[in-house]
C-alpha cells in the first residue's frame, strides 16, 4: 500500500453538517493538537459555523480548527456518506471547510468508480487509474501551504468517500507507481533555453 495521504476538500463553506462516528474518537484542537475530547459512538452531531468559529452540539468553540479522529477505518459519516481516515473542520469566513485526510490509496478507491464506468474494458480502466494517482500526486505536492489538495468536485476528482467503492476501485492498485512518478518529474522541471 502506498503511504501518502491526501487532503480532500469535501464540504465547502458549509454553515453545518452532521457528524457520526461508530466507535471510539477523539477531537484534536489545531494547530496545537491539544485533546479537545474523547468519546465513544457519536450520534449525529451538529458542527456549525458561528460568529467565525466552530460550534459542535450546542457548545460554542473559540476554535477555528479542529481534527475528528475515528479509531477505526469504517466509523465515520458526515451527513449521509461514509469517510475512511480523519476529518479536519476549519472556520472560514463564510462557513466550516471539511476536509477528509486519508490515504491515497483509500482515496483512489473512492475516485476511480465515479470517473470510470465498470463496464469499461479492464486496460481503459488501469489508465483510468494511472492518471487519476499521477493527478492526485501532483495536486498534493503543489498545495502543501494551503488546508487541502484536491476538491472532490468537477473542479478536481469526484470523490465521494467509501460508500461509493466497486469492484473497479481496486484497478489501481496493479498499476505501477513508477508511471506517476515518471510523470511528475518530467513536467515538474522547468524548460531552459
């Protein structure tokens, strides 16, 4: 399994969103990483944007960032779908960012059945696949300043979190990495004259 993981903008502005999570979790303060708590079985809770910060529940927050972080890969849901790795929740100033970090290659799981049909031939699908990771890489090594790296729209990859896996997501996986990275050494050096 390839170890990188990736940012994925998946709720933009938002004034609130529910939030689940089956199994222990904890919410980290950020940038400070401070244990804000600790839980088990969150049951549909409101994270909403309040005067610039973050209210979770009723409780009103001086935070303007935070990390839910499932013990377990398959615990957590943000309105009606399904993220595997943790959620970040920033303040901006129209509303909360929320943005799943996971691993790429849970990430490719979810983009390749929404930017390729099953039915397409198994070749079409492995190139489906090269790219959707060549582009994935390149967006995670050109936006390391800003929260994320790809958004999980038409203006990125669709991604829509696990709920949205088939048979076809795991095409990626006998696709060679050294075909991305060949990619993005080739087109990350500037041309000199």
């Amino acid at each position: 399994a390839y170890l990188k993981k990736i940012r994925v903008l998946i709720k933009e502005e938002a004034l609130k969103a529910k939030v689940s999570i089956k199994g222990r979790y904890i919410l980290k303060s950020i940038p400070n990483s401070k244990v804000i708590f600790e839980g088990k079985n969150l049951q549909e809770v409101s994270f909403k944007f309040y005067k610039g910060f973050i209210q979770i529940g009723k409780a009103r927050t001086r935070l303007k960032a935070l990390e839910i972080i499932p013990s377990n890969q398959q615990g957590l849901r943000l309105d009606a779908n399904h993220f595997k790795g943790s959620v970040t929740v920033t303040a901006q100033k129209k509303g909360l960012n929320f943005i799943n970090k996971l691993y790429l290659d849970e990430y490719l799981w979810g983009v390749l059945p929404l930017e390729a049909y099953d039915s397409w031939p198994k070749e079409v699908l492995k190139a489906q696949a090269v790219v959707s990771r060549t582009y994935a890489l390149y967006h995670i090594n050109r936006n390391k300043k800003r929260w994320f790296d790809v958004r999980n729209d038409d203006r990125n990859q669709h991604y829509k979190g696990q709920d949205f896996e088939r048979e076809n997501s795991r095409y990626f996986q006998n696709t060679s990495l050294k075909s991305s990275a060949e990619y993005l050494s080739a087109h990350s050096c500037k041309e000199t004259t």
